[in-house]
C-alpha cells in the first residue's frame, strides 16, 4: 500500500479542479448537449459512470443511504397520509400526458413538494452565497437533452462558482438531483470531494408495473424522503455556514462521514483520514488511509475501504502473517457498506510482468493452501492484490473471496485482464483459478 498524496495537496488539487471547469462553463442548455457534455466530463474527470465510475458516493454524507432506506421502506406501520397520495396521484396524472401541456405544471408540483413545503429560512454564507440541496429538472418536450444531464450541469455550476468557494472548502457540497421526462422520474446524489461525483439512486416509472405496489405509493413515499433528505441537507448547510462565517478553519481533507467505531480491546477508536489511496488509476475504489486513535495507546497507521461485500472470515484466517491486521470489518448502516479498517502495510506492489522472490513464492502458496484448505476461494489474486513485505506476501481485498461452490465473479467483471480461460461473468470462483494466479506470480 503506497502512502497517497498530503491531503493538503488534495485540497489544492479540488480548488484547481474547480477553476478549470469554471473555465469549461457554458450555459446548463448548451453543456448539457451530448457533445458538449462528454467533452466537460473528460477534461474534468466528473466520475459519474459517463463513462468513469464514481466511489460510492454514500461514504461521504449520511442523506444518501437514508434516503434510499425511506423509499424503500414498507413497513405498514408507517402509513402513507390520504394528502401525500393525492399529491402523488397529481403528478402522476400530469406525468401521463406529457407533451399535451406545459412541462412547467410537472414542475410546479415538484417544486411544491421539495422545495416550498420544507418551510426554513434559506441560509447564506457570509459573502451572499445561498448552498442549493435540492436541483430540479424537467425535460421540456422540444429539448433533446437527458434532464440528468441538465441538472448535473446546474449543480457543477454552482458549486465550482467562486461564490461556493467557502461552503466548498468547508464540505462535500451534498445535493440532490430530481429529473423528470413525464414518464419516469430520477433521483442522483451529487457530492464535490476529489473529484465531482454524481450517483444515480432511484429511477422510478410513473406507469404501474406487473407485481408491483401501487405506482401512487412509490411516487408517495418518494417525495416523502426526498423532503426528509431536503430537510436533513438545510440543517447540514446551516451548520457549514455557521462554521465559515465563525473562521473555523475548514477541513484539510473532504472525506468519509463515518469516523468512529468500537474496539473489543481498546474501546472507542476515532479515525483521522490522511488520504484516498489509488485515486489516480482507481478513481472509483473506496479506499482511504487513516490514523486511528483510541485511549491508552499510541496512534496506528490505517487503511479503511468499503465495499458492498466483504469476506471477514477469509481475511481473519490469513491476517497479520499473510493479510494486515484488522481491527474492525462490519456493515454500518449510514454508509449501506462494509467498512473495513486494517493496518497499514508499507508493502510494495508488484511491476507489471514482474514475479515474486522463491521465498515470496511459498508464502503466497501457503496463503493460498490455507484458504483452500477452510473450503474458501479468493477469486482476485492478481498482482495489484498481493503486496510483498520483504520475504513475505500481503494479501489485500477479499472482496469476492467465499465458500467454494457459492463464491460468484461480478457480473461486472472486467474481461480485459488475463483470467483463466474459464472464468465468466457471473461464474463461480474455483480453487483452479487461485492456483492459475499463484502459477503467473511465481516462477512455477
């Protein structure tokens, strides 16, 4: 694992990231044009799977996972009010004839809904600056652009402006961004850390589906989150606001929400992120590098990565000999992920083409017999995931490590490396396959 840039330098990076799509800028009707927009989106690397895909952008604030948690929430002990339903029967009927009317009637209800029924007083940073949680977009009937486009446009307008320049330095810049085309309506995340990143959470149909619950429900329960998250998002802004205009200095890193956890042994342990690691060539994992302190002992040197799976059984069977020490693998709720801390291994990766040391070697064939022989498999056992430590390997990443014969590759699985003729997307992970990657790593 190779330390990452200061996170000072990371802070400067984010403003001169800014200042060059200030540069790119165009009216939200002409930057969202498809040339227009691929052209802004591969000089400033926005990571919003057009085509880059983003971290997930739930590490960095709490209103994402909760928002998805309430619409998808059906428990009856949670009615939907008689109010709310004829609001969503409204819109939906108004959906329906799209094209027949003003699209400004969809937009009336939208903005009805999520921006005026949340009654607060909007906050303004100390030079004027007002932070937007919610963006709002209908597609017009005669306009050709994807109203996701149009509204992504408007949020990286705003936020890379030099008036946000305070609000930016000081957080993650969270909003929301609702599109609409009169049959289908769409939720993305939209956060400004490293980079801009922009994550689809809900598409919605406005027309009912076979099997489904009642379409007036869904589109119920969602405006019902959509202004629990607005609300959530107003009270955020005003304590960053707060924050700039009382000169507390702001952060040196814009990262992870979450930041505390309990140890079995040393109790609470609070998590300093330093940087994110592999940003450069990774630009969508989720792994960053901390210090962790806790009470009575010295400081540790971390390594903290989410992912939406994790095998801690296979990584306590191998750490510290052959994978780092863990101190905490668990789901955690606010971020829906895993949340893994281990530590930090100043290890080294192998080059490209490059094969271990004879007694590096046997250290890989011994982590991997041990796997095998608990009946798991790890799947990804190329050279990024093996880090050697003088005559020893680190194994890092057990992702899609699991019990051999339930253990699946990713139906996303990047065919482009030199996998074993017969792994497939989707296909289960043989034992096979970790000897085919322990054979191109060694000379054997």
């Amino acid at each position: 694992m190779r330390c990452q840039k200061s996170s000072h330098r990371v802070t400067s990076e984010r403003e001169t990231l800014a200042g060059l799509i200030r540069a790119l800028a165009q009216p939200p009707a002409i930057a969202a044009q498809p040339d227009q927009f691929s052209r802004r989106e591969n000089k400033a690397g926005i990571l919003d799977y057009r085509p880059q895909n983003p971290p997930p952008i739930f590490i960095y604030h709490t209103v994402y996972a909760r928002l998805l948690a309430a619409v998808n929430n059906h428990d009856p002990q949670l009615p939907v009010d008689p109010e709310e339903l004829d609001i969503a029967a409204d819109f939906i009927a108004r959906g329906r004839v799209y094209g027949s009317e003003e699209p400004s009637a969809l937009s009336d209800v939208l903005e009805e809904e999520l921006l005026c029924t949340y009654h607060s007083t909007p906050v303004e940073a100390p030079n004027g600056f007002k932070p937007v949680s919610v963006f709002i977009r209908v597609k017009p009937e005669d306009d050709s652009t994807d109203p996701t486009a149009y509204a992504e446009c408007t949020y990286i307008d705003t936020y890379t402006s030099l008036e946000a320049t305070d609000v930016r330095k000081a957080c993650c810049c969270p909003a929301l961004l609702v599109a609409c085309t009169g049959t289908s309506i769409q939720v993305l995340g939209a956060a400004f850390a490293d980079h801009i990143i922009v994550q689809p959470l809900v598409d919605l149909s406005l027309f009912p589906l076979p099997g489904a619950d009642d379409v007036i429900y869904r589109v119920a329960r969602l405006f019902r989150a959509l202004r629990t998250a607005r609300g959530e998002l107003e009270k955020y802004y005003a304590d960053v606001v707060s924050s700039v205009a009382s000169c507390i200095p702001a952060p040196a890193l814009i990262s992870p929400h979450w930041t505390e956890f309990v140890h079995p042994e040393h109790g609470l342990v609070v998590l300093q992120y330093t940087g994110r690691l592999g940003v450069e060539h990774y630009p969508s994992r989720a792994v960053f590098t901390a210090i962790a302190t806790m009470a009575g002992a010295p400081p540790v040197d971390v390594v903290v990565k989410f992912a939406p799976q994790y095998s801690k059984q296979a990584h306590e069977l191998l750490a510290p000999e052959f994978a780092p020490r863990l101190w905490h693998c668990a789901e955690v709720e606010s971020v829906g992920m895993w949340a893994v801390v281990m530590d930090f291994v100043p290890g080294e990766e192998l080059d490209e083409g490059e094969v271990l040391t004879p007694a590096q070697g046997d250290a890989l064939r011994c982590a991997v017999g041990r796997l095998h022989a608990q009946g798991l498999v790890f799947g990804d056992l190329r050279d990024a995931n093996v880090l050697t430590v003088g005559d020893g390997v680190r194994l890092i990443d057990f992702d899609w490590c699991g019990v051999v014969g339930e253990a699946r590759y990713p139906a996303d699985l990047h065919m482009g490396h030199a996998w074993p003729m017969d792994v497939r997307r989707g296909g289960l992970i043989q034992k096979t396959h970790d000897l085919y990657w322990v054979e191109q790593l060694t000379d054997s």
